[in-house]
C-alpha cells in the first residue's frame, strides 16, 4: 500500500509542479519576447506599456498557482488526516441509501470548493482585475452572481450524480459506460439550456435592433452563407472592459452574441471579421468534430474511472468500505484528474486546427484580413493578452495558436487569394 500512497502523492504534486515550473518558463519567456520585440508590439498592437501587459500575466499566474497550492495542500490533509474517512462514515450513518448519500456528498464537495475559492476569486476580481482598469462590478453585484453560481452548480451536480449513483445501482460494473453516454448527452443539451436559461441571470441580452450593426452583421451571414435570426448584444460592461463574442446552440436555437465592449471598442469590419472566424466553426463542422472528440476523451477517463472504482485498493488506502460508490468515485476523480491535465495538448491540437481553419474562412469571407487582423491586435491590447507564449506552454493551455502567428497566416492568406 505504501507504494501506491508514494504514486498518488507524486501524481498529485508532480503534475501541479510541473505546471507551476511551466508557467514560470512562460513568463521568463515572454519577457525576453515582449522586450525584444518591443519596437513591433508599439507598432502593430499599439502597446507602448509592455510592463503592464507583463505585469497582468505574472499576478494572473500568480494568484492561479498560489490557489492551486493551497487547494492542493488541503486535500492531502483532508485525506491523510483521516478526515475525509470521517465524513464518509457519518454520511454513511445517516442511512439514506447509496444514491441520496453520494448526493449530499457531492453538493457538499460543490459547496466547500466554492468557499476555498472564495478569497482568490475576490483578489483575482478586486485587487488584479481592479489594477488594471477590468473590473466593473460592485461587491454587491459580485455576491449576487456568487450565489446565483452556487444554487445553478448545486442543482446541476445533483442531477448529475443522482444519474451516475443511479447507474451505480442499477447496472453495477457497467454504470460507466451510462453515465459516460449521459454526460455526453447532457452536455449537448447544456447548449441549448445556457443561453436560454442560465446566460440570462448573469446578464441581460437585447437583440440587435434595424440599423448598421444589424446590417453588419447579416452581410456577415449573406456572405458566409448562413443564417441565424437571433443576434443579441449583452452588457458584459457590467463586469468587465474585457472584449469577446460567441455563438452558441444548435439548430433554431443558435444565437450570436455579442459584447457591448466588442461593439464599442472594434470598427464595423473587425466586427465583421470576428464574426465570420465564428460561423467558420459551424460552417466547417468544427463544433460537431470538437465534441466528437471531447466525447472519445470523456469516454476514455470514464472508462478508467469505472475501473478504479472497481478496485478495492482505491478505497483501503484511506481505510474506506469498498461498498461505497459514490466515495470511490471521488477518489478515482482524483487519480484521473493529473492524467486528464497531462493530456491536454492533444485535445488543445485539435482546437489549433479548427482555428487557423476559421482564420482562414474568414478572410476568404471578408475578402481581406485586415479587419481580422486588427480585431486580434485590440483583442490583445484590450485584453492583455500573452502574444509570446513558450512552446511547451502554448501546447498545454492554448487551444487558439498565438496572435503573431495567426496574423502571419492570416496575412499570408490574403496575399495568395
């Protein structure tokens, strides 16, 4: 058994060491990067305080990698202290039965994650954020979307493992291959519930009435060949300057949204151009292929879950009764977690793809990809984004390739149509 705690121990602070030693190589990259190609950065993207842009990224990662040690540190007192064998034998005493137990042990998780995060989220919002001129809300608009957060999370952890712990029950062995289908069909149907049921409590979402940026936007769909009736702004200034569009959905029930600080902050035809890049995505298929492969990686991590939960071994290294599912289900969670981060890039390379491709769409669509261009330029800027990320770095978190590379490709592209 010694040896299987040695292996948990090290799969735990290994991989968080590693991305922590990661992020520290990032960061001494980027510096060496933004400092040499100050002069371009001036030019092209319009920074001229590149101490800022480096500063937002090393207390960004700062605040990130301090609550993951933390986070990480609780735990392994939790388990090794003999706490978390406690809380399950009094979950345990209650008698409520396999499925209920698990509920409550979930939520509960839900809950007491969302206190840890409590105090870095507030930093992250109200002292990093607030530095560099993002924040835009109130502390008491803050708390609201806290507790609306945490009563959306609770009701969809509880559906979700009333589901699982009942496949537990029902097919024994094989509830993971239930759950995994489950999962997946849940997180279709979480496309076309957000916008409409969740998106709404955070924000409000007005749709975008006859004028010019209506027009805009259906030359964008002419062009592209698409089509979508429900365009809708939303105030995302209530709690950030930061920039940003998306579509979401399937079917009828897609939609654009655009941010207020995207409309006021970009031209007509970098609005254009950002959406283009988007449709590329429905017109290319990349959402339907991305979920295809997110559901194959779902299945592979379900399948290791299922059998972990199967061994005996998971649940005596804490001296836990193997009959409990739903506690097995935590501890597998937390053997796969490392593996699920260590196999990032891969899901990451997929995503690069579909986004040149999109880059690609749209300055087909616009007929240039200027308008692109400066839309990623003030994207950056706006946002202060890292445009010189370390290799090893950009394959393990990015899934959109850095800003000079696209804007390389992107004009590469326009010079050979």
């Amino acid at each position: 058994m010694i040896v299987q705690h040695l292996i948990f121990i090290l799969l735990l602070v290994g991989t968080q060491a590693f991305f922590t030693w990661l992020a520290v190589v990032n960061l001494r990259h980027s510096e060496r990067e933004v400092t040499a190609e100050k002069e371009w950065l001036a030019d092209e993207f319009e920074i001229d305080d590149t101490d800022q842009l480096l500063d937002y990224q090393r207390l960004g990662a700062g605040v990130g990698h301090l609550q993951a040690w933390i986070g990480l540190l609780v735990l392994l007192l939790v388990l090794y202290s003999g706490l978390f064998s406690m809380i399950i034998e009094l979950i345990d005493g209650l008698d409520f039965g396999l499925v209920t137990e698990g509920v409550l042990l979930f939520v509960g998780l839900v809950i007491a994650l969302t206190v840890y995060s409590l105090p870095f989220d507030a930093i992250g919002t109200f002292v990093v954020d607030e530095l560099f001129d993002f924040n835009q809300q109130s502390v008491t608009l803050w708390v609201r979307d806290l507790i609306i957060s945490l009563a959306i999370s609770i009701v969809l952890v509880g559906v979700i493992a009333t589901a699982l712990l009942a496949f537990v029950v029902w097919l024994g062995w094989w509830w993971w291959v239930a759950a995994w289908l489950f999962v997946v069909a849940f997180s279709l149907a979480m496309n076309v519930i957000y916008p409409r049921v969740i998106a709404p409590l955070f924000n409000e979402f007005e749709p975008v009435q006859e004028g010019e940026l209506r027009e805009a936007v259906e030359e964008v769909f002419d062009r592209a060949g698409f089509e979508c009736s429900q365009i809708y702004t939303m105030d995302a200034s209530r709690r950030s300057s930061k920039v940003n569009a998306y579509f979401v959905g399937f079917g009828r029930t897609k939609r654009v949204v655009l941010f207020d600080t995207l409309v006021e902050t970009l031209d007509t035809r970098s609005v254009q151009s950002v959406l283009a890049h988007e449709l590329a995505h429905w017109k290319r298929k990349h959402i339907w292929k991305g979920l295809a492969s997110e559901a194959i990686r779902l299945g592979i991590v379900f399948a290791v879950v299922g059998y972990l939960v199967g061994a005996e071994w998971v649940y005596t290294m804490f001296e836990i009764d193997p009959t409990l599912t739903y506690a097995g289900i935590i501890l597998a969670v937390l053997w796969v977690t490392p593996l699920v981060r260590w196999s990032s890039p891969l899901s990451n390379r997929i995503w690069l793809d579909f986004e040149r491709e999109a880059d690609a769409f749209a300055t087909e669509v616009m007929g240039s990809g200027e308008g692109l261009v400066r839309a990623l330029t003030e994207l950056t800027r706006e946002n202060l984004s890292n445009p010189f990320p370390h290799p090893w770095f950009e394959a393990f978190h990015y899934d959109h390739p850095p800003v000079p590379d696209r804007i390389r490709a992107i004009r590469s592209e326009s010079e050979g149509s």
